[in-house]
C-alpha cells in the first residue's frame, strides 16, 4: 500500500487561530465537500505564508463563510491571514491509484471557490521507443 493525494485546498487563506480550541482546522463545508474531504479526516497544512507543515483532522465550520480556522497547538505555527494548502491522502495500491484522480480547489482572497478540477496523471518519461 502507498499513500497518494485525495483532494486539495490549494492557497486558502486564514481566517482565525485560536490557541485555546481543542485541536483541528475548521474548514467551510462548501470546501470540505469540494475538495472530497470527510468530518474528522486526516489533513496535513502547508503554510505557504511560513513553510510549517502540520496534520491535524478536519471539523465542518458556517457553509459559506469561507472559514478556515487553524485551532489548538497549530495555532502557534499557523496564522491568521496566513495562505496555506490543505490535502488529504489515502492508502492504495499503485493500481488503484492509477484510477484516482484528485480534486483540486481553488480559492479568492475570501476562500470563495473559483475553480475546480480533476488532477490528471502524467505520463511517465519514455524514450524513441515509447518504453519507460
């Protein structure tokens, strides 16, 4: 088994941290369901803004208030106003996950969706005569 991308939230931006919530990251549910993502699912954040990296597990927030709210201990590394992505992971074969194909999520300055795709796969490098 082998760990591959799920789904993304790619440069969202943060809209609250608070130290003294018990853990995750509240994330809108408009762009919980976008991105595939489930209530109390592993995600790791990428904080572009700093390079921390950190997991943590996903609580549904408002639909449609573009919130993102970096809770509990991540809130020292992770801030408001901070552009982070979020990803999820799952376990499968190499040949299962030659037919996942991830989603990705794109947001404004208000984590209002703007686009939404499928990440395709890209083909392996081959040579003159097409062999890996």
């Amino acid at each position: 088994m082998r760990h591959f991308l799920l789904g993304k939230i790619h440069r969202a931006v943060v809209t609250r941290a608070d130290v003294d919530y018990v853990g995750s990251i509240t994330i809108d549910p408009l762009l919980i369901e976008a991105a595939g993502f489930l209530e109390n699912e592993k995600v790791d954040i990428y904080d572009v803004t700093n390079g921390a990296r950190i997991s943590t597990y996903v609580i549904p927030g408002t639909p449609g208030s573009g919130e993102i709210g970096i809770n509990g201990a991540a809130a020292h590394l992770v801030t408001k106003g901070d552009l982070v992505i979020i990803a999820n992971y799952g376990w499968m074969t190499a040949e299962e996950a030659e037919t996942v194909h991830p989603k990705v999520v794109f947001v404004d300055d208000r984590n209002r969706i703007t686009e939404r795709r499928i990440q395709e796969r890209t083909p392996l490098c081959t040579d003159a005569f097409g062999t890996v």
